[in-house]
C-alpha cells in the first residue's frame, strides 16, 4: 500500500488462525511494514479497523489498478518502487553488516533483510515473548544480537547491562519511541525529548505527580470512582472501558485541574481516545486509517487546549502547594525561554496518552488473577473491609493516600500482576554513538532494547515465576529485579499515581460489590503492551451491607 508516509506491506501473524481478539482484522492479526521509512515501531498490530482497503483517486481520472487491488498513479508507483529499492539496499547493508559484526555481541539476525521481525512480532500476539527471549538468551547469552524492523539491535537481559540502558551513563542513548508515534505523542513530549531537554522536563513531571504533591486531587478521584461506582449495581460492566474512562478522568484533573462534571473533561476524552487508538495501530496515515483518525484527533485536541493553555498562563497561580502540573508547567524554561503554548500542549497530551493503558489493563489484570484465586480475593476484602470499618469509625469518608498504609496486601496484589504480565515488555534505545556494553561494541545506530520478562520471570529471583503469588512481595521489592516502571533517567512518572489509581479501585470495588464474571478477557497479548483481547466484563451486585 503506498501512502503518504510510505510503502506499506501486509502480512498475517500467527498461521491465519482465527483469534477472538480485539486487534484483529476480520479475524485476523495483520502487520504492516512501513518499508520506506523503515523505522522499529512503524510495525504495529492493526487496531479495530475493518478494512484497510484505500483507494487513490487521480484529481478528475479514472483510477489505475495498483499493488494488491489498490489504485495508484504510475508515478506513484515509480517512487513506491525507489523506496522500496532504497530500503532493501539499506536494510540488506544494515543486515548484512550485523551478520559480519565480529565485536557485536553473539546472536542470530534471521532472514535478509526483514531479519527476526515476523518471529519478534508473532511471540507478542501468542503470548510467547518471554519465550521468544529465552530461547536466544539460551542460545546466545544475556547479551545477544537481532535483527527488527530493518534495523540491528542487541537485545540485554542481565541486571547490570539493563542498568546501563537505563542509567545512560555515558549519555548517548537516545529515545527508542519511533517517529510515527512522536507524532501523536507529541516532539515536545517527555517520550520524544533527549538530553538535558529532557532530563529537566523528566524531573518536573515526576516531581508534579509523586503523591505528595497530588494530596488536593485525591479526594477529587476518589469521588470520581464512587459516582462512576454508583452506576454499576445490576449492570454488567466492561472493566476496561469502565476504568479507561476513570484513568483518563483523574489524568485531566490532575494536570488541568478539569473537573469531571465539566463537559471540558468529556470533549478532551472524546479526541485523546482515538488518538490513543491510533497509538496501537498501524501508522498508515490515510483518511479511513485508525492512525489518520489519531493524526486529526491530536490536531482538535490541540485546537482545544492551547486556548486553555493561553488562559492559564494569564491566570494568577495558588501558592506552590496548591499549583496543579500544569502551573509548574506554564513557569518551565527550555534553553532559557518559557515553553510555547504547542510545546506545553504536546507535554500535558504525551503524559496523559502515555498514562491511559498501564493502570486500567493492571486493574483488569488483578480482578482476574483474584477471581482465579478465591483466597486471595477473600483476604483483599477483608483488608479492605478492615479499613472501611476503621474509617468509618474515625467518620472520615473519603480515600487519602495515608490508607495505603493499611492495605499493604492489595499492594502486593499489585506488584505482582505488574511483574507477572510484564506489564510494560522492555524499553528502547538508539545508541548515539558506538558503545561498549558487557564488553561487546554496539556501533552507532543500534537499537539497545530490554526486556523485562527474563527478570520478572527468572526462577532464581522468583521461585516458580509464573504462579500469581502476592506474598513474594510482603517485603518491598528489589528495584534492580523489579522493573515495571523502568529505571534511571526515563522511568516512568506515573508509578505513584498508578499505585493509588489501582489500590483505590480494587478497596471501591471489594469493599462496596461482588461480582460475577460475564465475559472472561479472552487471550492475552504482550506487545507493545501487555492486555487481554477480548472483553472482560463483569455483572456487579451491591453488598447488602453498603449503600453507595
Ligand atoms: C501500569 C502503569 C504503567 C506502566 C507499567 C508504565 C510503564 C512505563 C515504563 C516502563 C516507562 C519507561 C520506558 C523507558 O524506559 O523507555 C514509562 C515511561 C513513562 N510513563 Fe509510564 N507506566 C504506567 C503508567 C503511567 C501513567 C499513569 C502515566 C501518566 C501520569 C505515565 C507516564 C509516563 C511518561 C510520561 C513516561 C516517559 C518518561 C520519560 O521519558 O521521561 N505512565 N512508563
């Protein structure tokens, strides 16, 4: 398919077998290959869309009959056929000098040209990436070399190597999100900013969203899943929908202040949804495509908040304590100016889009794991009836951050459905310039990639790995073996925020209904994050004892 970002190829994953799946294309998985731009990521699942059949009118002519029944002009064809010849040169140089890489550490790059992407891609859908590691970690080591998306990488699974992508001690390691996705993120965006750039954009975002700092919007969310909580006796809900909806919600308090009731907070949900959508799907950016519907949508949200943007600026701020994100955001210098208004529009969009799926997928994953586990969904309720009881002696209603504290196994449930579903799989960098890595010489333009599976599923860290088991963590965990939020200069900002989001959801839930499940979640996937395919509903019953 020829498009305004490139050529595209389509291939099925997965034997053409039939999968109940919401990333299916009538049925089945389909890849895309962006081979002109040839960028890691430009590959992505194919979200909802139903067909991706395009047609290219020529202004007042008839329609040429192109690749694969699509209609394309010649000269387009003409360019299609040079950037195809570029990309197959250039990748069978980029495979061919992997192959011969001598100092490169140890591994297999696969086929000419596509290299080991088919096989990389297809383990994410099966649910079989951890395998699809450790059978090269087997083979080749800790350290090992591939061949993805056109371009070599070296993939690290040791501690100490992880450490060194995530540290970036010598400063060269640039971000791995593909240009595609920046474009929706945002280039001012935390993901998409190097250097000191984004060293100083990193710590102003963590420091605005650690608890302590969120004190004021606590109750705020905590009012929010009660109102949203109140619809839910006799219905059966889409967990996942339900929660995305409460995520996206507490994400536009805590940065714009937006309360729910403000229809402001529904008109931003109905464009950084589709623009979420286009995130997880291929990046063909042609009217019809998912990824189009995100492009646009990312446009209209910027339309609505940089007004915003401008109103705040000339609004006065509270005093430090009471300043939202955003506050701290509007006072931010880059390269000694304040940032633009589309700059500060591209940080708010890329934290909330990058701050959506983690929490509710974690939410969806540990009602789950409970369920399948009768025990421990007992003892959850039981601290979070505990706490209620506690609570409504003390006549303090809402939620604080102080009763986290009393639901130590909750958070414990927590931590160990984020290390058991590898929540996020790994991260990526571009080296900048060569590098020694464990001895091996990664040369400039290599990807560096981790993963976390051969970490979080290590027996030798986690005894029998891939039973659920919440009492692993009755002490905290070890950073260095416990890696859901990252490391180092690009760990995650919202890990706090997604602790509180989830532990309050699970006390709501248990201590207010039971449930029943409806529709079980059907398969789960692993990439590019880890989430089940098919609807997990449950049909929710109010306890006797609670009014809500
Ligand atoms: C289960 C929930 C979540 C998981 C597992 C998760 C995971 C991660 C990981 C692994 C990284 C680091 C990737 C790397 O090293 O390249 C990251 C970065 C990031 N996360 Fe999260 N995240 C979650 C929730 C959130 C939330 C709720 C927000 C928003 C408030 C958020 C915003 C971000 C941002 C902005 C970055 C980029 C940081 C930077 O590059 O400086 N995340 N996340």
């Amino acid at each position: 398919m020829i498009t305004k970002d490139g050529v595209w190829l389509a291939f099925p994953i997965g034997g053409l077998r039939r999968r109940r799946s919401i990333n299916s294309m009538q049925g089945y998985h389909v890849y895309m290959l962006n081979i002109s731009t040839a960028m890691f990521g430009d590959m992505w699942n194919v979200g909802n869309n139903t067909s991706l059949q395009v047609q290219m009118e020529r202004p007042g002519g008839a329609l040429t009959p192109g690749i694969a029944g699509i209609s394309v002009q010649p000269m387009q064809l003409l360019l299609a056929g040079m950037c195809i010849l570029f990309t197959v040169i250039r990748s069978w140089r980029s495979w061919h000098s992997a192959v011969l890489n001598s100092a490169a550490p140890k591994g297999s790059v696969g086929w000419p040209i596509l290299g080991e992407s088919y096989s990389f891609l297809r383990s994410g859908v099966n649910d079989s990436f951890d395998k699809w590691i450790a059978e090269r970690v087997q083979r080749f080591g800790s350290t090992f070399k591939t061949h993805l998306f056109f371009t070599p990488s070296v993939i690290v699974t040791g501690p100490e190597e992880v450490q060194i992508l995530f540290d970036d001690p010598h400063k060269n390691l640039g971000t791995g999100v593909p240009p595609a996705m920046i474009k929706i993120f945002g280039t001012s965006s935390a993901l998409a900013l190097n250097g000191k750039e984004h060293k100083d954009m990193h710590k102003l975002l963590a420091d605005s969203l650690l608890l302590s700092k969120l004190k004021q919007q606590v109750s705020q969310i905590d009012r929010l899943m009660l109102l949203t909580m109140s619809t839910w006796d006799g219905s059966t809900v889409d967990l996942l929908q339900a929660t995305q909806d409460i995520v996206l919600k507490t994400l536009t308090l805590s940065f714009f202040g937006v309360l729910w009731e403000d229809d402001l907070a529904d008109r931003i949900a109905s464009l950084i949804l589709p623009a979420l959508a286009g995130i997880l799907s291929v990046p063909v950016y042609f009217p019809g495509t998912e990824y189009y519907k995100a492009r646009n949508a990312r446009k209209k949200l910027n339309e609505l908040l940089i007004p915003m943007i401008r109103n705040m600026r000339n609004s006065p701020a509270g005093s430090e304590s009471e300043k939202f994100p955003y506050q701290k955001l509007l006072e931010h210098e880059m390269k000694g100016e304040k940032l633009s208004d589309t700059a500060l529009c591209d940080v708010l969009v890329g934290t909330i889009l990058s701050g959506i799926h983690g929490p509710s997928n974690t939410l969806c994953f540990a009602v789950k794991y409970l369920n399948e586990n009768p025990p421990m969904l007992k003892k959850v309720q039981a601290e979070a009836d505990l706490l209620r009881r506690k609570k409504e002696k003390s006549g303090e209603t809402a939620f604080s951050t102080s009763d986290l504290k009393d639901l130590g196994y909750v958070v414990q449930v927590f931590h160990e459905v984020l290390r058991i579903t590898c929540s996020t799989p790994g991260a990526i960098r571009v080296a900048n310039s060569e590098m020694n890595v464990n001895g091996y010489v990664i040369p400039k333009g290599w990807r560096l990639m981790t993963a976390f599976a051969p970490i979080h599923l290590n027996p030798e860290f986690y005894p029998n790995p891939m039973r659920f088991d919440p009492d692993r963590f009755q002490t905290p965990p070890n950073p260095k073996k416990f890696l859901p939020f990252g490391r180092g200069v690009r760990a995650c900002v919202g890990r706090e925020l997604t602790k509180l989001m989830v532990v309050m959801s699970l006390y709501h839930m248990t201590t207010k209904f039971s449930w029943e499940v409806v529709s079980s979640g059907g398969n789960m996937v692993n990439l590019p994050i880890a989430r089940m395919t098919g609807k997990f509903e449950l049909a929710f019953k109010a306890r006797n004892d609670q009014k809500l």
